[in-house]
C-alpha cells in the first residue's frame, strides 16, 4: 500500500526567531520512503538536522521576520496490515529490562507517576499482567476521557486529562502511558501521521496523530487510547518521555501559528 503525506505549516514573526521542528519521517521508516522526503521552506531559508538521545530527526532553522512556511510531501510504502497484536507477550519483571528501557518507567513532565500510581494500582492492580493489562489500560483511558479540539491546551498532563476528563490524543496518550509505567509497564510516546485508512471517513480536518509504545514480551507494542481498536498506516515521525521529547515545533521567541495543514491519503500509484 502507498500514502501521501506531507503538511504546509506557516508561521508569521516580527524578528528572527530561533525554531526546532521534529516533521521529519522517523529514521526507522526511511527505507520504506518512495519519493525523496525534503523540508521546503518559503522564503528559502537554511535548515540543519541533527539526530537527538532518542533517534529522531531534529531540524533547526530560523523564522525570519515577516514569517516561514514549512512544507513537505512525499510517497511511502506501508504493509497495509492493522497494528499488530500479540496477546501472549509478557510483562517483564523490572530486574531483566534492558538498560535503555528503564527510562519509560519514570515519570515525565507530562506523565505524573507519583500522583497516578494509587489510581493506577486501585484500577488495575487486579488484572494479571502482560498484554491484558495494557489492554484494559487503554480501555479505560478510552472510555474515561472524551476527545475534542476545543479540550486541548499545552500544559495538560495526564493527570489534568483523567481529573477532567476531556483531552486530544495527545492526551489520550499521555494518561495511558502513565498508568502504564505506574504498573512497571515501559511506555513511550510517539507522534505521526494516521490517515482515514481501513476506516470510514472523518468529518474533520486532517491533523498529526499521538500513540503509545509498551514493551513486553523483549520488543515493543504499538496501542492507540484515542481509537483503541487497531489502525492502518501508521508513519512515525518522533517518539520519546513525552510530548516535551517529541514536539511538532518549539519556538524559542515569540511567533503566530497562520496555516496548519496535513494531508495522508492512500493512493493507487506514483
């Protein structure tokens, strides 16, 4: 299966503001690419990437006075089948975790381990660990909070998500990825494109999409709270802690987001 994907993001800044955009496909994803995948920028400005602690792709760049418009556009090849599900993968004992697992055990600025665990424990505490576990997570978190554009802010934690109840997927992540890790479950987020595929269509606007990773069984798990059921075509960009790991753009000044346009469509051939 092939998708489109890209974005047109535009900013407007009345002096040269310093910016860190993570829009790039994730380096695991690039062998799959079909079309070269480049940032463009209008005006043409210069634009240098780095590679951060978790893997991602970082591009730095420079709005210049007036503003930028970010764009990109490519083709990927994508295998088409749901997100995988592996019932009989074990939760591990923490002794035998591998070294650079540990850190998605902790909390996070977004992801409050110390005030969730005694909810965390009070609602799952009873079910057998491993895949089940994760599951009855995500069935929670899916049902415990409603999704709306209008309930996103950027300072919401989970624990604001679960004591109000409303959130974006973002969110959805953030609080599932929470009682996870307190149930010594490793969890990461991760952030990128997730089009209307497998699905009937969506009365909305095309945005980036949030999930979450669990590792059991020695490999990591895709789950999705905000949809909860298993998806297809899911295109990585950026995974970390949080969302302070895996932020679309963070602006060091002052700018106005203009134009925030994404595209992910299945198509027949390139």
């Amino acid at each position: 299966m092939l998708i489109r994907a890209g974005y047109d993001i535009s900013f407007s800044a009345d002096t040269a503001t310093p910016m860190m955009a993570m829009l790039s496909v994730h380096p695991s994803r690039h062998q799959d690419l079909r079309t070269p995948h480049r940032i463009t920028t209008v005006p043409d400005v210069a634009l240098h990437d780095y590679i951060d602690a978790f893997g991602n792709i970082c591009t730095r760049v420079s709005v210049p006075p007036g503003g930028l418009t970010l764009s990109c556009d490519f083709v990927i090849e994508d295998s088409g089948e749901p997100d995988i599900q592996s019932s009989d993968a074990i939760q591990h004992d923490i002794a035998d975790l591998p070294h650079d697992v540990l850190v998605y055990l902790l909390g996070s600025r977004y992801c409050e381990t110390d005030r969730m665990s005694e909810t965390a424990w009070s609602l799952f505490g009873h079910v057998p660990p491993g895949w089940g576990r994760v599951e009855a997570i995500v069935a929670f978190t899916h049902d415990h909070v409603e999704f709306g554009y209008h309930h996103a802010r950027p300072t919401k934690t989970a624990w604001d998500a679960h004591q109000e109840q409303q959130g974006v997927c973002r969110d959805f992540a953030h609080l599932a990825i929470t009682l996870c890790r307190c149930m010594n479950i490793p969890a990461r987020y991760c952030t990128g494109y997730l089009g209307d595929i497998g699905i009937p269509p969506v009365d909305a606007a095309m945005d980036f999409s949030a999930w979450f990773d669990v590792y059991l069984g020695g490999e990591w798990h895709t789950f999705d709270a905000r949809h909860k059921h298993p998806r297809i075509g899911r295109i990585l960009m950026a995974r970390g802690r949080d969302a302070t790991d895996t932020a679309l753009t963070t602006v060091f000044g002052q700018t106005t987001l203009t134009r925030f346009e994404v595209h992910t469509d299945e198509v027949a051939a390139i």
